[in-house]
C-alpha cells in the first residue's frame, strides 16, 4: 500500500474555469480518506487528476515516494471504482473479475487464487457463473469492486460507488466497503456528495466547496466545531439552523428578541471585546428543546410549529422562527397541535458562532 501526498494541485481547464484550487493533503498509508462536498465543486476531477484520468496543471501529486504528475494511469499502480458499474455484459462475474489480471498477463493459477479470494470476501462465490444482468444493483456494484480487489493495487479510488443503489443497498454495500478495508487495511480515497456516507465511513474527511478545501478533519470534529458555515450547514442532517446576531457590550449575543449567554465566563470575557460585531450563530437541531424539558434559566425562542416529521426514534419539528424556518430534533413525544407557538429552549452551550463576512468560525466559540 502506498501513501497519496498533494501539494498545490490545480486544475484549470482551456476556458479558464478552476476546477481545483491549490489542494494540499495527504491520504496516508492504510487510511480511508473521503472526499465530500456538493455536485461541481471539484471532489470528482481532483480523483480523476490522482487516477491520472485527468492532467495535473500545477502542483505535485505524488503516491508513496514517486512524483506521478506524468505517469500514465496504468502505471500508478491504483485501482478504480466508478459511479456506473461498467461491466461486460457478455461476461460472467469470474469472467469480469479476472479482466483486468488477464490484460496485464497475470498467470491462470495465480489469476483462479486472487478470483476466488475476492468473491469469498464479498460474497459472490455463488454468483461466478453468472452474468450481470442475473445480479442485483448491490451485487453488481460488488463485483466492481473486486474487479479492483483483484488487481492489489497500492491505492482504492472510488467515485461515487454507491450512488445508482437505492437507500437499502446503499446502507448494506456501503457497511461492506467498511469491512472491505478493515480487512484490507489499504489506503482508499472515496469521492460522495452525501455527508453522511462521509461521516460513518471516513476516518478522516476532506471537504469541499468550489474547487477549494473548507476543512479537512475527523468526522466528528467537524461536526463539533466547523471552520465556517459552509461546513457547518453541509455536515449533519438535518442541517444546523443559523441565525444573524450581534455582540452585545456585555458579551451576550442578540439573535432577534432573544439574548443568548455564550458559553463559559471565559468566552464572554472575549466577546465583551467583539460588541457591536456581527455574528452568524449556528444551532444544531438537537441542541433545541421542548420547553418540558428546558431549565427555567435557559433562553428560549418562541417559534410556530409548521411541520412535524415523526421518523421512528426522533420527531423532526419544522418551526418558524421570527422571519426565520428552524428545525428541532425531540425524542417521540405528545405534540402540540400543528399551528401552535413553542417556546423552545437553547442549549447555549451547543451554540457555534461565525464572523458574518467572512463567515469563518469565531475562536470565541472554540
């Protein structure tokens, strides 16, 4: 397994438009590494450019200790999943897994060995004789990846795997890919749009936003403390509610009629010095509560109930806010009626806040 390092990689097309805009990291040796972010902002070309599908215009990528920037793809020993399964029709599932190991002159034993090692890990020893249109999406996408497991490249890159399943495949393959790389312990970049298949399989994730990097971090960590509002209304679902605000001469902040206190003595003191500032402040749904279960000594914001999205364990409430729509995540519970004003309590301490132009994350609220 080999290491994926990028420094200053850019990729500006013939018309000027910049695909990728200076990206620097590293995926490590053994690391699962996801690339996250909405469709166009760059995830996509910036996998094709390590692929070598695509032509690096400035910058160096190197995978383990070779500079490839010129390496033809055949020759940087990476493997490639894409978003379409792309399959031979006429060929069976030993057929299309043992392709790529046929091209490049593999011997038959050791051709047999790496096929049925692959279709015993993902389960398609079944399935050898058959052609794809006997498979099912799930299956399907399961061969391409061992058409890529087969070949035991330095590097998995993965574009989009998961996206033509529908919502049950694509929890069941993706808990797969999981286990895939545990076993494998192999350094893989994975490229989605959907945030959550980011957090639950990446150890660390990448994300981005009109070619350029926003944050680069743990699951978690960017959860807990987003670098500026894009991260923070791109990770989580549903997503944080913001709300304009302003520092107040005592270190509390006003976000419409209410005054929030923010956090601890010591995050007031350094407000105390941002009065009159602007602020954006973001709220995790979870961090609202219903007022039977708010102290009397919290702040509340009462807001119209407009929407109620019961989904098993949690209820989703769709509120208005002033000239503000939030959401609220409660534990199932007797509702009032739709219509209703409730006085939703704040968790203070769950409150993130922004400078409001350039909406990176206060250290304030670090």
């Amino acid at each position: 397994m080999a290491a994926v390092r990028l420094d200053s990689v850019r990729k500006v097309y013939a018309n000027g438009q910049v695909a990728v805009a200076g990206a620097s990291f590293e995926a490590l040796d053994g690391e699962f590494l996801v690339l996250v972010g909405p469709s166009g902002c760059g995830k996509s070309t910036l996998l094709r450019m390590i692929a070598g599908l695509e032509s690096v215009t400035s910058g160096t990528l190197r995978i383990g200790e070779r500079v490839v920037n010129d390496v033809p793809p055949r020759d940087r020993d990476i493997a490639m999943v894409f978003q379409n399964y792309a399959l031979y029709p006429h060929m069976t599932v030993a057929q299309n897994l043992a392709f790529g190991l046929s091209l490049r002159h593999t011997p038959r034993a050791e051709t047999e060995t790496r096929v049925r090692e692959a279709a015993q890990m993902l389960d398609l020893a079944e399935v050898l004789d058959r052609k794809p249109a006997q498979l099912s999406g799930g299956q399907r996408q399961r061969v391409a990846l061992g058409r890529a497991l087969v070949r035991k490249p330095a590097v998995f890159l993965l574009d989009e795997p998961l996206s033509n399943l529908d919502a049950k495949l694509r929890l069941g393959t993706r808990v797969e890919i999981a286990k895939l790389h545990r076993k494998l312990g192999a350094t893989m970049i994975y490229v989605t749009h959907d945030q959550i298949e980011a957090m639950t399989l990446g150890r660390r994730i990448v994300v981005m936003n009109s070619g350029e990097i926003q944050q680069i971090d743990t699951p978690m960590q960017l959860y807990r403390k987003p670098a500026n509002v894009f991260v923070a209304g791109f990770v989580g679902s549903p997503a944080m509610n913001f709300f304009r605000g302003r520092v107040l001469d005592d270190g509390n902040v006003r976000v419409g009629s209410t005054v929030l206190r923010v956090g601890s003595a010591a995050t007031i003191s350094k407000l105390v010095s941002m009065a009159g500032r602007e602020l954006i402040v973001g709220l995790r749904p979870e961090d609202l509560t219903m007022p039977t279960e708010t102290p009397a000594d919290a702040p509340t914001l009462a807001a119209k109930l407009e929407v109620i999205e019961p989904v098993g364990n949690e209820v989703f409430l769709n509120l208005r806010y002033e000239d503000r729509a939030l959401v609220a995540r409660v534990p199932p519970q007797s509702l009032p009626e739709i219509g209703s004003v409730l006085k939703l309590g704040v968790r203070t301490a769950g409150l993130h806040l922004f400078d409001a132009k350039t909406e990176k994350r206060i250290d304030a609220a670090l």
